[in-house]
C-alpha cells in the first residue's frame, strides 16, 4: 500500500505545479489543456469585444463633436469674411485691399490671440491661423501686391507669408533698390526687405535706400532662418563650390570651414538664386532654406547648419504712408547732425528724458558732404504719442535734420 502525501497546504496546490484545479494533468490526459482553454479564451474575446463596443460611442461621439465644432468654425469664418468684405464697402465699392488694410488693426488682434491663447496650442500656431484667416478675407475683392527680394524660395518671401499671409501676391524682385522702386511707383502695394540679422549685424543695402527714398516703414517681422546645404547629388563628397547669399555664407562659415575647407565660396545676390545656380551641376551646392530645395528639385545634404541656433532676421515692411499706433509701437529715424562736440549725445538726451528706450543706433555716410554722418535710431513709442512728439521736437532742435522713416507695430511674434 503507497503511503499517502502529507497536506500540502495552500501554497503547494496542484494549480501551483501547474496542473489546474480539479482538472487531469497535462501528462495523464494530453488532448485535456487544449480544451479546457477554449472557454478562457471565449472569456477573453468576449472580453474585449464589450471594452471595444464600450469605446466605441465614445470615439464617435469625439469625431461627432469635432464634425460639429468644424462646421462652427467654417460658419465664424464666412461670416467674418462678410463683415470684413463690409468693411471693404463702406470705403466704396470693389475698392482694392490697400485701402482699407490696416497693419494696427491686425497687430491688435494677433495680440488678444496671444492673450487669450491657454493652450493645448502654442501661440505661434494660432496666430499663424489668424494670420491666414484675415489675409483670405482681406484679398476678396483684390489681393495686396507684395514686392520682395526674389526669386522664389528665399527668406524674404517666407517673411511675406508670415506678415501678410498666403492670400497676398508676392512679386519676385531682383533687388532690395527694386524693391523700393516697385513700391514708389505704386506697382506694388507694400515691399519687404531684410534688414538686420542677430549674428551679422545689419543690411547696409537697405539703410541706403532709406537715405534717399521717401517711404515709410509700415511693419516688421522677426524670422527664425534656418539654413540647409542643398545639391542636386545630394552627396557632400561632390561639393566644389557652394553659392549662397553673402549673409548666409558668413552665418555659416564656421561649418563651411568644419566640414568643406577646400569648397568655393561664391556670393550671389539671393539664396534661391544660390539654388538655381546648384542645379544645373553635381559639384555645385547652395546654402538657402529648405523651402528652396522643393522649388528648385535639390537634395537635402545637411541642416540646419548655421553657426547660431538663435539666428534670426528682422524684416522691414515698407509702404507709401504712415498709420496709426497700435498700442506696442516702434518708431525709426534717421538723424543728420551738426559736426561738433557732443552732437550725438545731444540727439540721445532726450530719448531717456522722456522715458524711450533705444532699441537700436547705426551711423552711415550721409551722402551730404566728406565725413558727414547719419544715425539710423530705432526707439518704442509711436510718433502720435505725447513722449515721443516732445523727444522729437527737441531732437529737431539739435540735429540738422530729422527724418521719421517709419511708426509701427512691434512684431507680435
């Protein structure tokens, strides 16, 4: 007779040994496991077809409320376009978006969406959003003519998008004096030119033009530029030469000098007409943004490569008038003065008597005699504001002549 097994107690159960409960062994009965786990699964598949069915009206009732809340949406937005087209009309019939454009008017409602903005979006988007909403509503009757630095693919037309939106013309220009002249005959409505970059300083070509032209700054954009060395190969071991704008050559030499030593350097006068260059041959490459490799059928050999992760340039939006304050403004001068002993300081003084803060100050050859200068002065405020029309008159007093080149709104972002 075989003994029989001591109780094993709770912890030493068949089901610990791997046999279940009241059910043969695998060993005795092979075909048993098989079976006996159709109902587990029949429990599991049951399971997870009630947490599905479940979800389901859960999910639907998301996309339902979504569907819902896009409809809205497009109703706010035809009705916005009504009114702005409103607007448009009260000034007279069909009249042409310059007249009734009004960059206070934008800057103070990109503002309140800032404000108002608690996320999950970050601001950049939304106001990029806006943005396009009110350039499609602006352009119904006729479409703002844009003049810049061309051909397409460059920064300068990125900065068009980001301040006027994509429902505005951008006229390609073969240069910033172009630029000016376009806008001085009224071919086209507004211009936008590059004016200084965080790592290299300013545009001395643009602050020239100001010395002799009688436009006025209506705006300014802040662009982060990102640069990419482009190709048709798309292999860097091919790189003889490299084209690019002289500002972007310089934004990135120290990867130039890193990672092609021996490479040509040549300046041309815009970044696309780098990428144009570039194509037409496999050892040629262009520094431009990446917007240009899609334009002009170029391969991404590596970016960002500029030398600064912060690198960004300020564009000017210049125009025939000057429009009223917004609330966050900024005015620019050019200051021709007397040539004697404190002539300069005398011109500063009452910018920090009156409470402005210089933002800026840039001396250039006045054109007006041998070792005449101009100072280029950028400060907050708007010419209608009280503080500012006192510092200005007084400046006048000092100076031998003021110039207002422009009162605008700040970049909103």
């Amino acid at each position: 007779m075989k003994k029989s097994k001591p109780d094993q107690g709770p912890g030493k159960s068949s089901a610990s040994r791997g046999t279940r409960p009241g059910k043969p062994s695998a060993k005795s009965s092979p075909k048993a496991a098989p079976k006996s786990s159709a109902p587990a699964r029949a429990a599991v598949k049951a399971s997870v077809k009630s947490a599905h069915d479940a979800s389901a009206p859960k999910l639907e009732e998301a996309r339902s409320r979504i569907d819902g809340i896009d409809r809205s949406i497009q109703d706010l937005i035809a009705e916005r376009a009504q009114w702005a087209r409103q607007v448009g009309q009260a000034k007279g019939p069909l009249k042409p978006a310059l007249d009734y454009y009004r960059p206070e008017r934008e800057a103070q409602v990109l503002r309140r969406v800032v404000d108002r903005n608690d996320g999950p979006l970050a601001d950049d988007v939304l106001v990029r959003l806006f943005r396009e909403i009110m350039s499609a509503c602006l352009a119904q009757q006729e479409p703002l003519k844009i003049g810049f630095l061309g051909p397409e693919g460059t920064f300068s037309q990125q900065a068009v998008f980001k301040h006027f939106g994509h429902s505005a013309h951008g006229l390609p220009l073969t240069s910033i004096e172009e630029v000016f002249q376009e806008v001085e005959s009224g071919h086209a409505d507004f211009g936008v030119v590059p004016v200084e970059n965080s790592g290299q300083g300013t545009i001395q070509s643009t602050l020239d033009m100001f010395l002799t032209s009688g436009l006025k700054i209506c705006g300014e954009v802040e662009l982060r530029v990102h640069q990419y060395l482009l190709s048709r190969s798309g292999h860097l071991e091919d790189v003889e030469r490299v084209y690019s704008h002289p500002q972007s050559l310089a934004q990135c030499k120290a990867w130039l000098r890193q990672h092609l030593p021996e490479a040509e350097r040549l300046p041309l006068v815009s970044n696309a007409e780098a990428a144009r260059r570039a194509r037409s041959s496999d050892d040629a490459a262009a520094i431009a943004g990446k917007s240009a490799a899609h334009v002009y059928g170029l391969k991404v050999i590596a970016g960002p490569i500029e030398d600064r992760p912060d690198n960004t340039t300020r564009f000017l939006v210049i125009g025939r008038e000057l429009f009223p304050p917004s609330g966050t403004d900024r005015t620019s001068v050019l200051v021709y003065v007397h040539d004697k002993p404190g002539a300069l300081f005398n011109v500063l003084r009452p910018l920090a008597d009156h409470g402005l803060s210089m933002n800026r100050i840039e001396s250039r050859p006045a054109h007006q005699g041998l070792w005449r200068y101009a100072f280029f002065i950028d400060f907050e405020g708007h010419v209608d504001d009280e503080p500012v029309r006192r510092a200005l008159a007084e400046i006048a007093a000092d100076a031998s002549e003021v110039k207002i080149l422009g009162s605008y709104p700040c970049s909103v972002l």
